[in-house]
C-alpha cells in the first residue's frame, strides 16, 4: 500500500468548479493548499482583491468549499494575514493562508504551524513582502503500515523576482526548523508547495540538511505554471522527499487546469 500527497496553490479559487471538482476526484490522503481564503460569516460566493491596478476576483470562503468536497477529509486552516476583500464597494475582511487536508483513516499524531517570514496582521495585508506561514503535520497510515511527517511552505513572494535573498534563506531555516519540531527523524519526510524560489536557489541546500531532495528538477520537469500564468520564470513548487521515501509515482500535472500552478501529485511507499 502507498501514501499520496498533493501540492497546489489554489489561487484563491478563481478556477472555483474545476478546482472543487478536480480535489474531490483526487485519491491524494493529504492535501497542501497554498493561497486559500476563508472569510467566517459572509456568504459563500466572490469578492475581489484589489491592490493598486490589480483586481483579482476571489472565492469567499474556499476553505469551507473544499472541505464540503473533501467528505472523507479532516482539515485545518492556517492565516497569513486578515486583510481587507471588496464587495463591490462594500470592504469585507478575510483571511487568506494555508490549508491541509487529511484522510480521516490517517492517525494524526502530530503537527505545528508558525510564520517563516512576517508575522500574522490582523487588519491588512501589509507591505511586499508579506507575511508567510508553514504547517507540518505526522500522521500514521494503517493501511500502508508506516508514519509520515509532510509540511507545506507558501514562500514570500518578492516583488523584484525570485532570486534568493536573506529574507528568503531565512524563511527557509524556519520551515526546517519547523520540520524538526515534527519529525522525530528515522522515518519518512515530505515537504512541499509553492516555494517562490528558482531551482538554483540555496534553500533546497538547507533543506537538503533534512535529508530532503528535489522531485521536480530531479525528475526532468521544467515547468510548474499553467497556460494562465503568462510571465517568464515557470518555476514556483516542488516536492521533496527523504530517503526513506520509496516514490511510486510524481507528476507535475498539466491537465486539467485548476489554477495558474500546476497540482503537484506524488504517491509513495
């Protein structure tokens, strides 16, 4: 028996029916989630995200939507930040962040949550680079006979690109400083998401102290965005694995297309 993972940045839903439809179809025990919204007691349905010239519609509480698809699915929302969403000229605070999904078959017998970079802002968005956030949880599988400890990151995004920088390697000590918090080491390690790093880039040497390799550029993929991201740089989320992880199967999915990042899916024994 074997264990699946998947990664993906849900783009705050935009992609709503074929994002729902593609996470309720997936076989994946436990499911990462960067830039998931959430806003408790608004009405399910859009608001928009403004900042300056920029206007992107959002899904209200796509939190809550994918936990209704997710039937056999415990799950945990993680903030980043709680900011201000706009219904047409009425502002709607919401919170935006992480989300991880388990199988409720799985034993969970362990998990922490903390910023890597910034700090949660509970009345803005705050300035670029903002706050990220990570989660790691250690669950048994009964069927497969083995425990696993998977953490997701959404690294920060840096408006002047994606080259490293000090904000960026510290975020990086921190999630694996976070990892340590879990994993008790001897046993398999996932970590996963939308890094926001490029493949040359010096966090996956640090966590490469974990024990921790790269899929994606280890298994020849060089593009992790789909056709409805139309800057250059097509590198922003990897899945890495310890040593201990006997990978069945990874695949960088570019088919369907349920977001402007393409689902990372990997099975493992």
């Amino acid at each position: 028996m074997v264990t699946s993972v998947l990664s993906l940045n849900a783009w705050g839903g935009r992609l709503h029916g074929p994002l729902l439809g593609y996470l309720a179809d997936s076989p994946a025990d436990v499911i990462c989630l960067q830039e998931v919204t959430r806003t408790p007691g608004h009405r399910h349905g859009w608001l928009d995200y403004r900042d300056g010239d920029i206007v992107l519609p959002q899904r209200t509480n796509l939190f809550d939507e994918i936990a209704e698809a997710l039937p056999d699915h415990d799950g945990l929302f993680m903030p980043a930040a709680r900011g201000v969403l706009h219904d047409g000229e009425t502002a709607v605070p919401s919170e935006f962040g992480l989300a991880t999904f388990w199988r409720r078959s799985l034993s969970l017998l362990g998990q922490a949550q903390d910023f890597v970079h910034g700090a949660f802002l509970a009345d803005r968005w705050g300035e670029h680079p903002r706050a990220r956030n990570a989660h790691v949880i250690r669950v048994h599988d009964h069927e497969a006979g083995f425990t696993a400890t998977i953490g997701q990151m959404h690294g920060l995004r840096d408006p002047a690109g994606k080259q490293d920088t000090a904000a960026k390697l510290a975020q990086a000590e921190a999630f694996a400083a976070l990892v340590r918090n879990v994993w008790p080491g001897g046993e398999r390690l996932v970590a996963c998401g939308d890094l926001n790093v490029l493949p040359q880039s010096r966090t996956f040497a640090i966590l490469g102290e974990l024990g921790l390799r790269d899929l994606v550029i280890g298994h020849g993929f060089t593009d992790t965005r789909t056709s409805l991201y139309a800057k250059p740089g097509r590198f922003a989320d990897y899945m890495l694995v310890n040593e201990m992880v006997s990978v069945t199967s990874f695949d960088v999915v570019a088919e369907p297309e349920v977001s402007d990042h393409r689902p990372l899916e990997l099975s493992f024994g």
